[in-house]
C-alpha cells in the first residue's frame, strides 16, 4: 500500500487543518474508515478533509472535535478556515484566470461563472452550499459576478466554451431564472471575443466525464481545472495535454456557433413565462 501523502501545513489555513485532523485521527490510533463510522460519514471524505481539499460542514466538524477530544481546537481552526474566501488551489486558479489570454471550458451541468446571471449564481451557490447564510452566498455571488470584468476589459481574453444540451434543459431556480440565464448565453455569444458552441444530446457519449476548464499563456503552459466538490488545478503537461485532447474530440462534436445560438433561444421558448430575444 502506497504511503499516505504528506501534506505541508504551512501552505494554507485548510492544510493546517487536515494536518491537525490526521494527527488527532492518528493519536486516537483510528483509521479514516473508523473514524467516519463515528461520525458518520464516508472515509472518502475525511481522506479530503484531510489532504486539506475540502472542508466539513460545521455539524460534522463538530462531531470530529468532539469524537477525537480535541478541546474545541478543531472548531477553533474551522471558523478561521471558513472566513478564508477562497481555498489556497482556488485562489491560484483564480490568478491564471486573471493572467489567461484563451480560455476553453466544456461545462456538463451548469453555466461557467463567468457568464452566469446574479440571479443564476445565487441558485447555484445556494445549491452548492447549504450551509451558507444569506450574507455569505451573497458573498460568493459578488465575487463571482465581479470576476465576469475579465470578459470586458482591455485584451479580454477569447472565451470558448462548450455546453452540454443539459445545461440549457436543467430549470435552475425555475423558468423566470432560466429565461434570463439563457439570454445572457445568447447575447454573450455575439460578442467578438466569446464563441459558444452546444453538445445536443444527439451527438452521444463523449470522452469528458466533467466539466473542464484549459488555460493558456503568452509567456507559459497551459494548465487544467478539472470541476467538483473540491475542485483539481492540473499543471502536469502531459495531464494538461492529455484533457486538451478530450476537449478537443468534445468540441468537434458540438454543434456549429450559429446552431448552438438557435438551440439556446429555442431553450427560451421551451420554458413558461419566457420571452425570446
């Protein structure tokens, strides 16, 4: 069996708190399968949460505290990582974004942040964190709204993205939301700097199994997000090449630019109270 991974606690406020966690989980002489049965929860996750990927809600971070006899250290920890607004490996995302002048995203369930609607955004941050305040989503809606400046100012970078057929069928925060989501998608994708291709169901299966994003430079590699609960930054090149290539495959079965505009007002249409551009 490998050796588990070592991780560096000096490197972010949720490293430091799933080091803390190991060592609690260690000293208690518990495996993480054993651990998660007195939570419970699955081991997968505080294999996560220990490799500082991904944080526990509080209930569960609770529970952890009080099941490893931690003396409140663990909540301690967990209310400054959750005032942290962004985790170390989003942050460095967040910067190569900044930084791209090409960005190619295929999406399989939602709309990419940067062209979302606040009122899109809200649902989908509600739906992602229910655990959240209001003020909080609000929060994270205001910064994901804010990061969309990228799009307009001066050698804003080229945006390619690729919908799949689902993401303009799946009523999200129901058909007023929608309405407005997808004209959004329709206006943006007459802007000189965007293209926006659909992947209608008709064209099969493919060979990305989740929502992609690719980055690329002037003056250094290209690096790949691969989206989820926690989230991956791949900057291995042949990693990176490798995902370039499935995107590559996904894009050529997508329909063309001019299509994939009729099939997002055709979405409009489909839902109540919708009114096509």
């Amino acid at each position: 069996m490998p050796a588990p991974k070592e991780l560096d606690p000096s490197t972010s406020l949720a490293a430091l708190y799933g080091a803390k966690l190991r060592k609690l989980r260690l000293r208690a002489g518990w495996t993480q399968r054993e651990l998660g049965e007195k939570v419970p929860i699955a081991h997968s996750r505080i294999a996560q949460f220990e490799l500082g990927k991904e944080i526990p809600p509080k209930d569960v971070n609770d529970v952890l505290d009080a099941v490893l006899g931690a003396d409140g250290d663990l909540c301690d920890l967990w209310e400054h990582v959750r005032r942290t607004p962004l985790a170390d490996w989003a942050r460095k995302f967040v910067q190569y974004e900044a930084r791209a002048n090409v960005m190619r995203k295929y999406m399989g369930q939602y709309v990419p942040g940067l062209l979302q609607t606040e009122a899109y955004a809200r649902e989908i941050v509600h739906l992602g964190h229910p655990w959240c305040t209001a003020s909080e989503i609000e929060e994270t809606v205001r910064v994901r709204i804010d990061r969309q400046s990228l799009l307009g100012r001066a050698g804003s970078p080229l945006l390619w993205v690729v919908l799949d057929e689902s993401v303009l069928r799946r009523p999200v925060g129901g058909a007023e939301v929608m309405c407005e989501q997808l004209a959004r998608l329709a206006e943006a994708s007459e802007a000189p700097n965007i293209e926006i291709q659909v992947l209608p169901f008709a064209a099969g299966g493919h060979p990305l199994g989740g929502s992609l994003t690719l980055l690329s430079f002037q003056n250094r590699p290209d690096v790949a997000y691969l989206e989820g609960i926690s989230g991956e930054l791949v900057e291995d090149a042949t990693a990176v090449a490798r995902h370039a290539y499935r995107y590559d495959l996904v894009r050529a079965m997508a329909l063309p630019t001019a299509a994939s505009t009729a099939l997002i007002r055709q979405a409009m249409e489909d839902f109540n109270r919708c009114e096509p551009n």
